[in-house]
C-alpha cells in the first residue's frame, strides 16, 4: 500500500485520483484540502493516485496539450545539467530509456517525474490503493 506521506510530493502537481465512496466512484484531483478531508474520514473513503509507471518514459504522453517522450526530455535536460551523464538513461541494447530508482536521481530529475505524474516509488506498489497513516 501507498501512504498519504508518499501521496502529498503529488500536492503542487494536480495529480488526480480515483475516490470510492460507498460503491460510487469519481475521478478528482488531489489537494490539500481534500488530503485533510480523506485523514479526516478514513474509515468511509477509498482513493487511489493516478500515475504513470517508470517504464512509460518510453512512450508519447500529452502535458499541457504538448505531446512528449518523457525519456528523451529528460535525455536533454541531463546534457544541459550534466554533460555525459546521458548513458547512465539510455540503454542501448533495449532502445529504450530507463530509470532503475528515482530515490538515486538527482532533484531535478525528481521532481520533472512528479510534475508528470510518474510513480517514484518501489515499482512493484505501482498502482495500489493507498493508506492513510
């Protein structure tokens, strides 16, 4: 299970999530407000972040109505910020991007993943429900 504290580094990046609520169901983003509101009532609410896995640098997303490659983005900004330390993200063999642990990355890198709405966490909790504690 995901907790709220690894939930609140998506507060400043409207990152939205499932709510369940009785049987019903609604797509909402996460605030604040509404990640007190959740505390508040643990008991009644179920919710659960919508996020990319780590593996979906490889593919076109749209943000902000500009479709993007995360991989290749991240390719340029680590030339502009550390020149050769490109290979440590492309892995020749699979033709493809990839980030083994974002707990290793630098901030920058950090936090374009959470702006995207990446899950930075242990990959094999991508996509569960998450706990209040």
């Amino acid at each position: 299970m995901i907790t709220l504290k690894e939930a609140t580094l998506y507060l400043p990046y409207k990152v939205k999530m499932k709510i369940s609520y009785q049987g019903k169901e609604k797509i909402d983003t996460l605030d604040i407000r509404k990640s007190a509101y959740l505390l508040e009532n643990i008991d009644k609410w179920e919710f659960k972040l919508i996020l990319r896995p780590l593996p979906d640098l490889n593919k076109e997303i749209e943000i902000e109505g500009e479709k993007i490659i995360p991989g290749e983005v991240l390719s340029e900004m680590i030339d502009e910020e550390h020149m050769g330390y490109n290979d440590h993200y492309f892995d020749y063999e699979k033709n493809k991007y990839i980030i083994e642990d974002p707990r290793f990355e630098p901030y920058f890198i950090v936090q374009q993943l959470l702006e995207w709405h990446f899950w930075i966490g242990d990959q094999s909790r991508f996509g569960q429900d998450i706990i209040l504690k």
